[in-house]
C-alpha cells in the first residue's frame, strides 16, 4: 500500500509540476507546449517520443498478437504474421499522422494510463493479499 501511495505522489506531482512550467494555461496539449517552447531539445522530445513508443510498445504486441491468433487457431501462421506484424504498424502511420497521434494521446493515454497505472496495481494487490488470506485460512490435512 505504501508503494502504491508513493507512485500515486510521485506520478501527481510530476504533471502538477510539469502543468506549472506551463504558461498556456488550458490551450493545447502537452505535445503543443513542448513545439511552442522555443527550445530545440523539447521540440526534438515530441518528433522522438512517437517514434521510441511505436518501437518499444509495436514489436511486444505484435509478438503477443501473433501467438494468440495462433494458439487461438483463428488463423494460420502466414495470415497471424500479416494480421500482428504489417497491420499494427499500418495503422500507426494512420494514427500518428495529422491529428491522429494527438486523438490517440489523449484518449489512450486516459483511458488505458490511468488503468495500468493505478487500477491493476490496486487490483494485483487485493488478489494477492485475498489469495494469502486464503491459504492461510485452509486447514492441513494430517
């Protein structure tokens, strides 16, 4: 609990302290306050991040994704490599270009963010502590 509290502190006053570097209160995003700062280190940040997420996050999923659609048996080994290996970086070109990158920004980094980050823990940690609840609970047979 200690832990989840501390990543809960630590993750709120990085955006707090991060929201108040800010001079543009309200307009934009993130993404548009880093281009708009005048630095060519943050403006170098928003070309780069897109670019070290679809590295770092396509390549895992795709490997996921084809393992499940193969132990799945919806599909054979050539349509599983097609369908998580070209699709997914497809559609990031889609997403990532115009204002695509930014709608899913917003709306992924809401929507699964704050549920990796602060309800799986809590739910991982209630789970764990009813399982050791349980086996402390069950008597040994003799």
């Amino acid at each position: 609990c200690i832990s989840l509290g501390l990543v809960i502190a630590l993750y709120s006053s990085l955006g707090i302290v991060g929201a108040l570097a800010s001079d543009d209160w309200g307009r934009g995003n993130m993404f548009t306050k880093l281009n708009r700062s005048g630095s060519s280190w943050m403006k170098a940040t928003v070309g780069i991040y897109p670019l070290l997420q679809n590295l770092t996050t396509i390549p895992v999923l795709s490997i996921l994704i084809k393992y499940n659609l193969l132990q799945l048996g919806w599909v054979g080994r050539r349509d599983a490599l097609l369908i998580s290996f070209v699709l997914p970086w497809l559609l990031s070109i889609v997403f990532y270009g115009g204002d695509g990158f930014e709608v899913v920004c917003e709306l992924g980094g809401l929507a699964f963010s704050s549920i990796v980050n602060f309800m799986v823990p809590v739910a991982l940690f209630w789970a764990a502590r009813g399982e050791e609840s349980a086996a402390v609970s069950i008597p040994k047979s003799q």
